[in-house]
C-alpha cells in the first residue's frame, strides 16, 4: 500500500515533537541524579537518523523553494 505524501509529511513532523517529548522524558539534565541512566544506543541511533532525515528534508525544500523565488 502507498502512504499520500500527506502521512509521510505528518510522520516528519512528528519527528520533530518526538524529539522534544525524548529530550524532556529521558535526558540528563533537568535535575537528574548523576547515576541516572538514560535511553540505550539504539534509541540514540534512531533519534539521529530520523532527525537526519527531516533536516535534509526541510534543507532541499528550501534549497529549492529558494531557487523558484529567482525566477
């Protein structure tokens, strides 16, 4: 089944919020205790990749949203 470019659109942007929501609920800071253990490495993998994924996303729109303006 094809997703519309609209679901994909609301996935990225749940990228985005998602990334706050797990910066908020399992980082170290916000008054932690120093023995506090946060997410494993494969949560970390995933948050860069997916963030990696919107950046780039966003940097071509721009990029060529850019362009169309010259015109």
């Amino acid at each position: 089944k094809l997703i519309p470019p609209t679901g994909i659109l609301g996935n990225l942007s749940a990228i985005a919020e998602g990334m706050a929501t797990l910066r908020n609920s399992y980082g170290s800071g916000h008054g932690r205790a120093a023995s506090y253990k946060g997410l494993e490495e494969r949560h970390a993998k995933l948050a860069v990749g997916s963030s990696i994924t919107l950046v780039e996303f966003l940097w071509c729109t721009h990029e060529r949203t850019k362009d169309k303006n010259k015109v």
